[in-house]
C-alpha cells in the first residue's frame, strides 16, 4: 500500500468512526433520514467520495442504509415491499433462490462493467478486503452480500436493483444460513475470494462479457457446493 492509499484508508476509518459517534450521539432514531451528504461532507470536513465510502462500511455493517434519491436512513434496510414482489422464504427454497440468481445476477454485473463509478468500484475492494479477513461464516456472508449489492447499485437499474434485493432477503432466512453454515469451508471460501476478485477486476476494466461469464461460472459454483 503505497502512502496516498494509506491516506485515504486512515481518512476512511476516521470517517467512519465519526459518522457512528454523530448517530449515536445525535440520537438517531432507527429508520430516520440523515443529513445529506453534502451536509455531512461539510460537517466532518471530508471529501464526498471519502464520505460514501464511510456510509458503505456502515451500509454493510447494518448501521445505516441508503436508497438511490432519497437518502441514508440508521438501521438495518427494512424489507422490500410485499405487495410489489411477494416472496415469502417459506414458499420457496435454495434451488430456486439459485435459480433466479443465475438469471438476473450475469445480467447485473454485465451492466456494472458498463456504469460502475471509481467509488462503485473502491467499496467493492473493500468489500473483498472485509470478507478474507472474516474470521466466521456471519462476517463474511455479511461482507459476500454487501459485494454483491455494490454492484447491483453500480448496474443503475432501479427495478433491477429491487429484484435483487427481493432475491437477496432469502439469504438473512434461517434455513439459509443453517445451510451456508454446513457447506462453507476454508476451500470454498478461498475459491469465492479469488471468484470475488476476478469479478472485480473485470468491472474494473470494463469487460462485459467476461463479467457475465465469471458471475455465472462464480453462482454455479456457490449453488453445485450449497446443494450437492
């Protein structure tokens, strides 16, 4: 790590112990909107993408969470909407979860390589960081959905992004995680790591196709070690 990239991580530790001592300290309540992030750049005195990149650690530690026009709100993100795509975990299993992934997912990360920003794709890093480092199957399960859901906010695809994270709700079921539990071990989690990472890459060079194909061959893989 050379010593911009030092600065800027130091600056984005910094930012995101200052963000979580305002929330608590301004007394927050769950679900309430917080400032915006020019009021909150201008308030803790730091660049907006240093900003953001605090407000994604926090998004994926459960702390906050954001929705593209409307704002970061404290707390977990409530469930998607009912009425608009009713998806009861109990109605449905891992096979099919599985299913629908490998539909929708290749597409996401095909638009991703076309739309990511620099800052879509420096929390996505972060993202690859946080997970190796999980010392338990819950951390990095958090860390693996928090890199998924970076690119499919970086997609820019509103109803996209809502497939996703109506999809995306099966995961935090107890017959899910019961299940990642069983199956996921150091060998598996390194394979996904070094998946997780081509993807990126990918994005970063803005290959398309190749996004596509390494998405579909990472799922493949999630979905043959989950349910063989």
């Amino acid at each position: 790590m050379d010593k911009r990239e030092s600065t800027d991580m130091s600056s984005k530790l910094s930012t995101v112990t200052e963000l979580r001592n305002l929330i608590r300290t301004a007394y927050f309540a769950p679900q309430s909107k917080l400032p915006s992030e020019r009021e909150l750049a201008e308030q803790l005195k730091v660049s907006r993408s240093t900003l953001r990149a605090a407000l994604g650690t926090l998004e994926a530690e459960g702390e906050v969470w954001r929705h593209v026009g409307r704002g970061t709100f404290v707390g977990k993100r409530p469930p998607e909407r009912m009425e608009v795509f009713p998806l009861p975990a109990d109605m449905t299993n891992p096979a099919e979860v599985m299913e629908v992934r490998l539909i929708i997912e290749p597409q996401i990360a095909d638009l991703a390589a076309h739309r990511a920003t620099i800052n879509d794709i420096e929390f996505m890093k972060q993202c690859l960081e946080k997970g190796e480092a999980a010392e338990d199957t819950a951390t990095y399960e958090m860390w693996d959905g928090a890199l998924h859901r970076a690119m499919a906010e970086a997609a820019r695809n509103t109803l996209l992004l809502a497939l996703f994270n109506a999809v995306n709700a099966i995961r935090e079921h107890a017959v899910w995680g019961k299940l990642k539990d069983a199956t996921l071990n150091d060998q598996r989690r390194r394979r996904y790591s070094i998946q997780h990472k081509n993807l990126v890459w990918a994005i970063e060079r803005r290959d398309a196709v190749d996004c596509q194909r390494l998405m579909r061959e990472h799922l493949a893989a999630v979905r043959d070690d989950m349910l063989n």
